[in-house]
C-alpha cells in the first residue's frame, strides 16, 4: 500500500513538471524585429520583447530602450505601414507631391505610315520645357528634330494631364507646332510623291525631276501614354497617338506648289526630369 501511494505521489510530481515545461516553451518571450505602431501615433523601428504575463513589452532601438504597457501597441508588422501603405510607397508619393514646377520633358519615336510617299517611317524626337500650372496640369514649348527626305526643326506648345498622382499614371497629351526646314530644303517630285504621275489637279503636269523648295507646314499630334515614375523623381513614358502634318513645296520659276500631309501612328519613348 505505502509503495503504491509512493508510486502516485512520483506520478503526479512529473505530470506538475512536464506541464510547467511546456507552459514555459508555449509563453516564453522571443526577441523580435519589426515596426511597432503605437496609440500616439508613433512608428518605432527596432528590436522588442513581452514579458513572461504579455502585460509589457521593452523596445530597444538604436538610441534607447524602455519598457511599456503592452496596451499601449495597436500593431506590430514587419514593413512599415503609413494610412495602409509601405514606407516605399508613402516616400514615392512625397516625392511625386514634391515634384518641381518646371520640368524637360524628351521623347524618342517613330512615324509608322502609310505608302503615299517614300518616308516610310520617320525618326522624330522633341523635347520641352513644361511649367506646372496644376497638380495633374502642365503645358509648355520646345523643339526637336525630324527626318523625312528634308530635316525639319519642329517648334512646338504641348499640354500634359496626368489622371492621378499614382506611381504609374495614364496621361493625355497635346502637342502643336510648326515644322521649319534646316537643311537640305530644297527635293524633287519623285522623291515626296514616287506613286505620283506628276498631274496635280487643277494645275498642270509637274515633272518627276522638278525641284522644290521646302517650305515647311503645321503639325498637331494627339496622344495618350503611361507614366511610370521612379524614386530618384525621374519619369519614363511611353505613348501612341495621331499625328498630322502639312510639308508645303513650291517652285517659284515655274510656279508649282504642293503640299504633302502626313496622317501618321506616333509611337513615343519619353523621359522627364
């Protein structure tokens, strides 16, 4: 009997102590990293730990460490959240809120088109200086470069609307001008109108071989794109749209004019800084 009542007394002194382990392995506190946002509005990056009750927790950061109520934490997470945002974000939107009211913006493209004349697909490029007259409105002047059997300088007013302030944001854009020659003004018929039999009505047959003098004409090209804008506050674009112009040629001597419209496909790499 007394053995017996040995043996249970042993019995339930290791139950006590299995129990009192595994409670101890379940409520030990862990030192942790993360960001604890606190009920003052506070964000604390750093290391912190719960007492063995999770009625406390001590924070340790770089420069400190204090111990708290644990009441005192709303929420613990390993990025930094500001109105359910990363930190990454919320930085980004600073800097596009921040961004300067004068601004280039540069663009590298092509013309594909259609087969009334040789220019199959003309290389273009602009860039302007752009005034921030809204948070989503800007508009400003610039110039480029265009290659067609002639070079022209394009002068150009250009207005930009972005949709939102968002880290990638459609935007429309409207760009008119002026193309000005700056070399090699002067061509021949069959080299703006090959497919041409030289009639132009109502006037008189114009030879293949007749020289004309590049007068220039406008431009109006609407368009719309995708701006994806980088930390370092510098934006990529891309854009399509429509683009119309009028190149104007005359002899004097022989009294010929003719004008050559383009009704093209704009297809625009951008960069703005």
């Amino acid at each position: 009997m007394i053995k017996r009542i040995a043996l249970l007394s042993l019995l339930i002194c290791l139950l006590h102590g299995v129990r009192a382990q595994s409670g101890n392995e379940v409520f030990s506190p862990k030192v942790e990293k993360g960001y604890i946002e606190l009920k003052d509005g506070r964000i604390i990056r750093g290391e912190y730990i719960y007492s063995s009750e999770l009625n406390k927790i001590r924070i340790i950061t770089d420069n400190e460490s204090f111990v708290m109520d644990a009441s005192e934490v709303v929420k613990i997470t390993k990025k930094k959240t500001v109105a359910n945002k990363t930190e990454e974000e919320s930085n980004l939107e600073e800097n596009i809120s921040k961004t300067k009211k004068y601004f280039i913006f540069s663009e590298l493209g092509i013309l594909p088109g259609n087969p009334d004349n040789t220019n199959k697909m003309p290389l273009i490029f602009h860039t302007s200086v752009n005034y921030k007259f809204f948070e989503k409105l800007s508009a400003g002047a610039g110039v480029g470069v265009e290659f067609y059997k002639e070079t022209y300088l394009p002068v150009t007013l250009n207005g930009v609307y972005k949709l939102n302030n968002n880290r990638v944001s459609p935007f429309a854009m409207l760009q008119v001008g002026y193309q000005i020659p700056i070399e090699g003004s002067r061509t021949k018929v069959r080299h703006i109108m090959p497919n041409n039999s030289g009639q132009f009505w109502p006037g008189p047959t114009i030879p293949h071989d007749t020289e004309l003098e590049a007068k220039g004409g406008i431009l109006l090209n609407p368009s719309l794109g995708v701006m994806w804008q980088t930390q370092s506050n510098i934006s990529f674009t891309f854009s399509a749209g429509y683009r119309f112009h009028r190149l104007r040629y005359n002899n004097k001597e022989k009294d010929y004019n003719l004008n050559v419209d383009y009704n093209r496909l704009s297809l625009k790499l951008g960069l703005i800084f």
